[in-house]
C-alpha cells in the first residue's frame, strides 16, 4: 500500500472505529452457495515476534499502521499452524508474549461495491488473546483460542482509498494468567547469579504444550444482507436444583437449552459435588498405569467396582471419559510390559471386557486417551510429550490403532443393526450351536 494510502487510513481510523462489529450472534461455518461466497486465506504470512524485553515495541511503535515488513524483518510464517513447531529458532519454541500476523488480499470488485453485499473477516482460532486491524483499524478483540470469532467488515471495504485491497494484520498473545483457558502463571527469576535481569518462565499446570498462533483457517466470506445467523434445536432438559456446582451447571444449561450437560470427574463418588446436577457422568481412570502398575489382572474388578458405586449412588448413564496406557511405538515385549505396544493393547482389551458388561445397562459411551501421541512441556516423566496415542504424532498406527478400529466397527454394527446382533447372540448361546 502506498504511504499516502496508509497516512488516509490512519486519519480515517478514528471515525470508522466501531464501523467493523464483532459478531454477537450464532457463527455457522460459512459453506459457499448461490448467495455466499468465501476466499481463504491459508498460506504463508507474514510474521514477527516481538522479543523486546516488555514485548510491547510492536504497540509503542504501530506496527499495525502501515506493512509489516517497513518496520523491521519479518519470515513466512505458513497460516494455520501453531509457531513453535515451525521454526528452528528455540527462541519460538517456548515464546511467551505478543507476536505479529499480516497478510494483504485484493477482493472481488462485486464485493466493494454492491452494497447488499455484506463481507465478514472470519479467524477460525487465535491462541490465545487476539487484536485484529484491517488497513490499520482496530476492528476486533477476542479472548479464548479454541473458538472462532469474526467481524462484519463491509463498511471497511466499501468505502475508502483502495478498497479492493486489504492488509489484514494480526497481534496475538499466548501468555496464560489464573484466568485464562488453559491457566498458567508468569514467574520472574531475580537471582541475578543464575538468570539475566528480567528473566521470566511461564508455568502451566496441564499436560499438554501450549502451541499458540493461528492455529485454525482465516477466511473472508459474504452474505446478503439479510441472512441466517444461526439454528437452534430446543429439547426439553430436565432441571435440578442445589446450589453451588447447580449454579454453574444451570447457567451453562440457561445458555444452551438444547444440549446435556456434563463435566469430568476425578473424585471419590461419594463426595463428588457435581455428578448430582450433570445430565451424564464422565470418568477418567487409569488403571493398571497410574497404581497397581503392570498389573493388567486388576482392571476388570476395579473397573466394575467404579462403575457400580456410581450409578448405585447417582442412577444416571456413564461415560468412560479417559483410560489408556502410555506407549512408544516400536518398543515390543511378549509377555506385556509397560511401555511396550504389546501392553497397551492388553490393557485395552481388559478395559473393552468391564466396558462391555455394563455397555448394555447404564455405560453410553468411551472415550480413548488418546486419538495420538501429543506435545507436553518437557519433565523427567515425558519422552517426548505424551505417548498415549494410538497413533503417533506422525498419525501412523500402533498395534493398539487396529483393535480400536475393529472395536468400533462392532459397536457402530450393533448401533445400526440391533435386531441382527440379538440374533446373532442368542445363536451363540444356543446350545445347539
């Protein structure tokens, strides 16, 4: 864009403040049709981060005023991704503060100039605090990384210089506090003999890395004027009352009356304070990893035992939310060890034999931890991250993948076809059989 382009946008960024709107509403995910139109933006942008010691040069100096690159260097940075993974600078590997996303895109002329044309900027994840500015107007802010979030841009491309061009830039933050999802905490080390003036860490205290960037698709769509916004199904839920966790529970429910409500629980059933307001109950539970270690002999007995307590005390349907065992892949040994492929499968097929004997009373549903191997901050237990996955981070098999397959193959069959699969197993009991 040329200099005086941008100095005619800095002068009209005042009065066009608010002219962008953040969208309040549903977000259905834009699909083209004969009224709607989308151009994504994936591909390599421009990127920067700011390694200054407050990491705030990039707001003190503008660097969403004019290009990107006109203030000092930038690299291709490929959208969506998440940084850390990218580079071979360790520096961004465990980057924590604000870093830079700028793009330029030339629209369709029918979508500057026909006025029942409205143009939403659409960013699908900005891990994980986000300011956006389109030809330097700060158009919009979100907090949160793992929803999208947009803006109705139409009065920022239809009117103004060179309004078929937009130079779409991108700040965003991944720094974690008590109040973020996930939380974490900033540390400053002042021992002057073992850390630099300044020196900080980010402490996180959840089992995974935190990646952050653009991590999911930015696009540029158009709707009429008139438009859908969003589609709701409303069920009847049954109400609990109580207090405390029902507080939390009911207003999730007054937001969304359509779906169950649920969360993960850890605790002794007897003392757990949600499971009486939640809809279905999930459980995380690990054994045969965490205690009794290798002792694959226990895990039907302890597995009844806490499905049994729950539901006794509860009387509500069951979700085995997390179970598994920790893996690498090429490690083998007969019989199981842990760690080892041949483990991990055993372990499994003890937890399908307990899931089955309740799958057709009260336990709906299972769910493996996890679908693959996965980053964590590094610590004496982690090799690599967490290698619970059936499947490595490079999403190819271990021998545990191919059980899980012919498991839900067979589960998805009795689904469909439930008269067959009774037929079938009264032929197997049959004693003419």
């Amino acid at each position: 864009m040329a200099r005086g382009s941008a100095v005619a946008w800095a002068a009209l960024g005042p009065l066009l403040w608010g002219c962008a709107l953040g969208l309040q509403g549903g977000m259905l995910y834009p699909q083209e049709s004969p009224s709607r139109e989308c151009k994504e933006l994936d591909g390599l942008w421009s990127f920067r981060a700011d390694f200054s010691d407050n990491r705030r040069r990039g707001f003190e100096e503008q660097w969403y005023r004019r290009p990107l690159w006109e203030s000092g260097p930038t690299v291709d940075m490929p959208v969506p991704s998440s940084f850390n993974d990218i580079s071979q600078d360790w520096r961004l590997r465990h980057f924590v503060g604000w870093v830079w996303y700028e793009r330029e895109v030339i629209l369709p002329e029918r979508w500057t100039q026909d006025l029942r044309t409205r143009v939403v900027l659409r960013i699908g994840s900005a891990h994980s605090y986000a300011i956006v500015w389109v030809n330097g107007v700060d158009t919009l802010e979100h907090e949160g990384g793992y929803l999208p979030f947009e803006a109705d841009i139409s009065n920022l491309v239809q009117v103004g210089p060179l309004p078929s061009r937009l130079r779409i830039t991108i700040a965003i933050n991944n720094t974690l506090t008590p109040t973020t999802l996930p939380p974490g905490t900033i540390q400053y080390l002042t021992d002057t003999s073992k850390y630099p003036k300044g020196y900080f860490v980010q402490n996180t205290y959840f089992d995974f890395f935190n990646y952050a960037g653009l991590q999911r698709s930015v696009l540029l769509y158009t709707t009429p004027t008139t438009y859908i916004d969003d589609i709701t199904v409303t069920t009847s839920v049954e109400q609990d009352s109580g207090e405390g966790f029902w507080m939390v529970i009911a207003h999730t429910k007054s937001l969304d009356p359509s779906r169950p409500v649920t969360f993960v629980s850890n605790s002794n059933y007897a003392a757990d304070k949600g499971a009486p307001y939640v809809d279905v109950i999930c459980l995380n539970s690990y054994y045969s990893w965490y205690h009794d270690y290798g002792h694959l002999e226990l895990i039907q007995l302890q597995l009844a035992t806490q499905f049994e307590n729950w539901y006794k005390k509860y009387q509500k349907p069951i979700i085995q939310s997390e179970y598994g065992a920790e893996t690498i892949a090429g490690f083998h040994q007969d019989p199981p060890l842990m760690f080892t492929e041949e483990y991990q499968k055993s372990l499994l097929e003890q937890y399908h034999l307990g899931l089955d004997q309740k799958r057709r009373k009260y336990v709906v549903g299972e769910l493996i931890w996890n679908f693959a191997d996965f980053m964590t901050e590094q610590s004496p237990t982690r090799v690599l991250g967490n290698k619970k996955g059936i499947f490595t981070r490079q999403r190819q098999p271990k021998s545990a993948a191919f059980l899980l397959r012919e498991r839900y193959w067979k589960i998805a069959n009795e689904t469909r076809y439930p008269h067959s699969v009774a037929k079938s197993q009264c032929l197997e009991n049959s004693l003419f059989t």
